[in-house]
C-alpha cells in the first residue's frame, strides 16, 4: 500500500510526504470493530534524470478500541533529498481519544509533538480537544467533521519559544469501493487566534486497494 501525500502550505518542501494523522474513529461505520488494530506504511521514491530526488517516509498506527472509546497512537517520519542535499526532515507522533456518544456526536482530545526543521520548527507541542459528528455512516461513503480548539507551544530553530490558542477545523470523506478498497480525502486546518495570526492547512488523498487478504 503506498503511503498517502499531505502538504503543509506554510513551508514544507515539495518532496516532503505525510502518511494519515486522523484518528482510528473515522472507519466505516460498517466494518467489524476490532478491539486492537495495528498499520505500518513505508514508502521510498528515487527519482534520477534532469534532477535526482529520494524521499523516505515511514508511519505506524496503534489503535485500541475499548467499549464506547477509541485511542489512537501514530508516529510518521519523513526524510528527503534533493541532488544529494536533505530538504525534508519531518517527525510527527501523536495521541488521541475518541468517545462515541449519542446520535453520531463524538468528543475528543489529542496531542502530538511536530518537528520540521526546514520550516524553522525545532519543536511544536498541540493540545487540543472538539466535538465531531458522523453526518454519513456507510456503507458506501463516510463522511464526518471536526470543531475544536487548542493550545500550541512553538520553539524555532533559533530557540524562541511561542504559546498561542488556536481553532481547529477537520473534515474526512471516504468512498468504499469493496471491502479494504477506498479512496479517501481529509482536510485539517489550524488557526492561530491572534490578531493577524497564521493559518496550517493539512491535506490528504488516498487511494487504496487490496494485494491479499
């Protein structure tokens, strides 16, 4: 399965890649809830002609799914070069906690460490937490969002530490094809609630189908 592409707007390099973030919750409603779920994606391109590019990008996911719960726990590391010069070094790993309530409303709470130091970010701590609703539920198309706020705490490469409150805004859609095919779209963004403030803008497209059972 090859590992999905996310862009960050405000400095990413172009070769950087960024598997799934979003929680565990955002299965099809009709597929069999497992108690434990685990994932590893790698993906690796080499690319050699007018300019040579290779970008390395490894994630994994553990969730666990206890009555009405959900915690979900995910690392991703993202490495690329550009003629033989690193232009991507990003690591993200997180947390999170889904309780399903009534009528299709979710709470949760989260939290992840970010570095990408190419952007200038030595070090960002999130908090956040928000309500999400299922507005479709299967079993062909998945369709949820997210409203949330939360706390950031930003270090730069220069060692200047920030501490800011921010929205967050999610969506996901999903279309099943089959069982384990799909294509899939999620959208996340953060805005920081300064006057002036900046915006992050987090997307992804996937498209996945089956090898083997």
């Amino acid at each position: 399965r090859a590992a999905p592409v996310r862009q960050d707007i405000r400095a990413l390099p172009p070769a950087a890649t960024k598997p799934p973030v979003a929680s565990a919750a955002q299965q099809p409603a009709t597929a069999t809830r497992r108690l434990l779920h685990a994932q590893i994606n790698l993906g690796f391109v080499n690319a050699a002609g007018n300019s040579n590019v290779r970008t390395l990008n490894a994630a994994e996911q553990f969730v666990v799914r206890p009555g009405a719960w959900t915690f979900t726990q995910t690392f991703v590391i993202v490495n690329g070069y550009t003629g033989g010069v690193e232009t991507a070094n990003n690591l993200k790993v997180g947390l999170r906690a889904d309780r399903q309530m009534n009528d299709g409303f979710r709470v949760y709470g989260l939290g992840t460490f970010f570095r990408n130091r190419f952007a200038g970010i030595a070090r960002q701590f999130e908090e956040a937490a928000g309500l999400a609703y299922d507005i479709l539920r299967g079993p062909k198309h998945v369709l949820d969002v997210e409203l949330g706020a939360g706390r950031n705490q930003l270090t730069g490469s220069n060692d200047t530490t920030t501490q800011y409150w921010t929205s967050r805004t999610a969506a996901h859609y999903r279309f099943n094809f089959a069982t384990s095919a799909y294509a899939e779209q999620k959208a996340e963004l953060i805005s920081d609630l300064q006057p002036f403030g900046n915006e992050l803008l987090y997307t992804e497209t996937s498209l996945a189908a089956p090898l083997s059972t």
